[in-house]
C-alpha cells in the first residue's frame, strides 16, 4: 500500500496540489488507524478523556464562584485566578472569600454553619460536607439564598463599566462638535442602526423614543458580553437562564406597562370577530403575552450555550484524535465555527432587540379599522 | 426544562436586573439621551439648512425674475419718456412756429397800418403841400399874367370860351 502510493507521488509530480494532499492525509490516517489498532489502552483512555471533556464543557457553561482562568493540575487543585465574594443569606447576612471552598474541594465553615459547592451550587452541609440524595438523585440538603459575586456578575459589572465609559465618552464628545469623535465614530452608526431599522420601522415614529434606551442598552450589552463569551477568558453570561430571564422579564414588563387600551383590546375582547370566538382567543392571546418574552429567553439561551457546546467540543476532538489529521482539521472547523459565533453573538443581540422592539410596537399600535 | 429550573441561580437573576436597569438609567441619562439629542439637532440642522439653501435658490429666483421685471418696467417707461419727450418737443417746436407766425403775422400788420396811416398823413401833406404850392404857383402866374393887360384879357376870353363850349 504504502509503496504504491509513495512511487505515485514521486513518479507523477506534474498532479494538482490537492491530489497530493489528499494522498498524503490518507497515507497518514492509514498508519493512524494501524497504530491505533495496535495499542489495547487507547480505547479506554479515549473513554475518560471523552468524560473528561464532557466534564470539562459542562463546567464551563456554569457560573462559578471563583475566577479560574485555567487549572495546572486537577488532581493537586493547583488552578490560576482568583477567588470571589461569596453573599449568602441564610439567617443573616454571611460574606466570606470563595477560597474557603478550595475549588469545591473542601466545606467552607462560616459562623458555625457548613457550606460546600455542588455542581457549582452552594449547600448546607454538616462538617464532612455530606450531601444527602432522594432516590432521584437530587441533593436534598438545605440551599441557602445565593447573592455571591460569581464569574458572570464579575463579567456584568465589567461590561457595564465598559458600555458607561464607552458610551459616556461618546455623548461627552457632541458636547464640542456635533459630529463623534474617537470611539462614538464607530458606535454611532451602530446607535442609529438600531434607532432607523430597529426601533422605528417596528414601534413607529411617535411612540419610539421612550423605549430607545432600552433597545439600545440591552443591544449592546447583549452583543458586548457575547463577544466576551467568546474570548479565552471563558465567561459565557448569556448562557445563563437567570440572565436571559431577568432581560425578557424586563422586555415583558414594560411591553404590559407602556401598552395602550388597543392592546389590552386586542388580547381580552378580539374587535371583529364572533362573540364565541372572542371567548376562545382571549386565553390564547393572554398565554401569548407570556410566551413571547419567554420565546425571547429561550431563544437568547439556547443559541449561546448550542454554539459554546459545538464549539468546544469540536476543540475537544482535538485531543481525542490527537493526530496530523483530526487535530488540524478540527482545528480548522472551530476556528471557522469562532467566526460563525462571532456573527451569532450580534445576530442574537439584535433579533432579542428586534423582536423587543416588536413587542413594544404592539403595545403602543394605535387602532385602525381592519 | 427541569434541568433549566435547577440551573436558574436566584443570585445571578438578582445582580443581572439590578446592574441591567442600573445601567440602563445610567446610560440613560449619561448617554443615550445626549446622543439622541445630539444626533436629532445635527440631523434637524442639516434638514433646516437645506430647506434654507432651497429657500435662498427660490428667493434668488424670486429676486432675478424681479429685476427682470424691472428693467423690463424701466426699458418701457424709458422709451415711452423718450416718445412723451419727443411729442412734447414736436409741439412745443409747433407751438413756437404757431406764435412766433401770429406774432409775425401781427406785427406785419401794425407795420401795414402803420405804413398805411404813415402813407395817408404823408399824402394829406403832400396834398396841402401841393395845393399850397398851386396856389404859390397860381399866384404867381396870374401875378406874371396879370402884369400883362393883353395876356389878361386873351386868358379871360379864352376862359369864356371854355365856358362856352361847356
């Protein structure tokens, strides 16, 4: 086999580029596949390094209580970042370092009462840190309420900051002329794109000024902390359902304040339609109301953490090729993923805007005859 | 789902809305709302003014078609002060004929009738003249035919002649 293909190559230099290519990738996966096929341990370490970065994913789309950066050596717990506040309320206000959890290793004992992390939860324990089950398997020990400064509320502040500065420097900068200077030349366009095509074509001319601070906040910030998401640092705050949830909760809260007697009209006595059909759609467009925003959290959620997943599983098969092959190509495919989620993070910052700025149009539509 | 509801962190809910709406009225006051007012007075500014170049253009139009107007106005007015002139320097021309005839004509006849009555005295006065000068003459030669007793009576037979012939 290897003879032929090798006197192919020489004899015949005058072949395209990719032929060869494509006979070198294959004389390699061959001596990858004998090799393999030689060594009975492969499999099984194969096996625990799968776990292993199954491990690894879910870990990483949870919050967690400390910062790491990343982990030297698991087994000695030796990581690099840094701890973070831990608030608990649980009889009183209890504050202490999340270094006292040592990674999850160990209980932490504050004021006589035991905490210990599982799965990135705190938890009640008594001073060995057991952890009680039902026969479902779910921890049963007492979850005290949780307000830690986590990861991701590290992060939320951050890109708060961020947008303050960026945006403050902005505004400051039409105070001297009336054209931006520095970084509002590359906001503004992005500012009035979400004002000319986002805000006014769905809310309509008269009423869309006192939603533009919310579709502009919660665009940017979206779009801010999923770029974030994206970098090495690892935070992924958008693929929190408490994060989404607080947004659509927003969304759906002032879509119902602001809305007019149209709306109300439209969701409890359907105008134009049968008295019997009236009864019937009231309920489904009451349900709608929730459904909406709800869709806006779902949807937010799952878009982040499905990229995440692909994203980093494709970077494990890397390791589990471990190959001239698998190794670069699926190098190649998360690298080509990177740029695919680089266009999610904005498309899902401006479709939660859009469809925000939707919601609201509908509250605020005045009635016309149909 | 059940899965998604045990991940939910309380926590994480609580410092999302509390630094989101934060933010929100943060950037509200900060940024968004100089921004959108900066934005809106640049946009309106640029429409005003282009609605002003507009109006300028139009007003200039406006302005041009005037002064056409009048110089058209003034041209007419021109020649018809011109023609009024030249009507009026025709009878002025005229009228200076008309009198400066009769003041001809009239002074032609004062120099007739003075000549004529001028004529009549000098005639009268040669009439006296002559018949003072007849009478002298008569005198004289009835004085020169008187001094002559045979001339006498030839004079008075032929006046009787003449007599008796008429």
């Amino acid at each position: 086999m290897h003879g032929f293909f090798e006197t192919d190559i020489l004899s015949d230099m005058q072949k395209p580029f990719y032929v060869k290519v494509l006979l070198v990738v294959t004389l390699l996966l061959g001596v990858n596949a004998f090799a393999g096929g030689n060594d009975p341990s492969t499999g099984d370490e194969k096996e625990s390094l799968k776990s292993e970065i199954k491990e690894f994913i879910g870990h990483h789309l949870l919050d967690s209580h400390d910062f790491t950066l990343f982990t030297i050596d698991e087994e000695k717990n030796e990581h690099v970042g840094f701890p973070l506040p831990v608030i608990l309320w649980d009889d009183g206000l209890k504050v202490f370092s999340s270094a006292k959890f040592h990674h999850g290793e160990s209980v932490a004992e504050v004021d006589g009462n035991y905490y210990a992390l599982y799965h990135g939860k705190i938890v009640k324990t008594d001073a060995e840190g057991t952890i009680n089950y039902d026969e479902d398997h779910h921890a049963t020990n007492e979850k005290p309420l949780d307000f830690s400064i986590t990861k991701n509320v590290v992060f939320i502040f951050l890109v708060a900051l961020l947008m303050l500065v960026l945006f403050g420097k902005m505004a400051k900068s039409y105070k001297t002329s009336s054209l931006p200077k520095g970084v509002g030349r590359l906001l503004e366009p992005i500012v009035l794109y979400v004002r000319d095509d986002i805000a006014i074509p769905n809310i309509g001319k008269k009423h869309y000024k006192k939603y533009m601070s919310y579709l502009l906040t919660v665009f940017f910030f979206i779009w801010i902390i999923n770029l974030l998401g994206l970098t090495p640092l690892g935070v992924n705050v958008t693929n929190n359902i408490a994060v989404t949830f607080a947004l659509a909760i927003l969304t759906y809260l002032i879509t119902t304040f602001t809305a007019n007697k149209n709306y109300w009209k439209h969701i409890f006595w359907m105008p134009d339609v049968p008295v019997f059909m009236k009864v019937v759609l009231a309920p489904i467009e009451l349900l709608g109301t929730f459904i909406k925003p709800f869709s806006l959290m779902i949807r937010l959620y799952a878009n982040i953490t499905a990229g995440h997943v692909v994203l980093m599983s494709i970077l494990g098969m890397m390791f589990i090729f471990k190959n001239w092959i698998g190794s670069p190509l699926s190098f190649g495919l998360a690298f080509a993923l990177s740029l695919l989620e680089l266009l999610v993070a904005a498309l899902q910052a401006y479709i939660f805007t859009m469809l925000s700025a939707l919601y609201f149009g509908s509250a605020v539509e005045e009635h016309h005859d149909h | 789902m059940e899965k998604l509801i045990e991940q939910f962190s309380f926590g994480l809910f609580f410092w999302q809305l509390f630094l989101f709406i934060g933010l929100l009225l943060l950037l509200r006051k900060f940024a968004w709302k100089p921004i959108l007012d900066a934005v809106e007075n640049r946009e309106s500014g640029i429409k005003d003014a282009l609605e002003a170049a507009e109006n300028a253009k139009k007003e200039m139009q406006n302005v041009t078609a005037d002064s056409e107007r009048l110089l058209q106005e003034a041209r007419v007015e021109r020649e018809s002060m011109i023609k009024e002139a030249r009507e009026m320097k025709d009878k002025i021309v005229a009228d200076a004929k008309d009198l400066a005839q009769s003041e001809a004509d009239k002074m032609i006849k004062q120099a007739q009738t003075a000549i004529e009555s001028e004529k009549k005295a000098a005639m009268a006065d040669i009439k006296n003249e002559v018949a003072t000068l007849s009478l002298e003459i008569a005198e004289k030669v009835i004085k020169g035919q008187f001094s002559d007793k045979g001339k006498q009576l030839q004079l008075v037979e032929e006046m009787v002649g003449d007599i008796k012939l008429n």
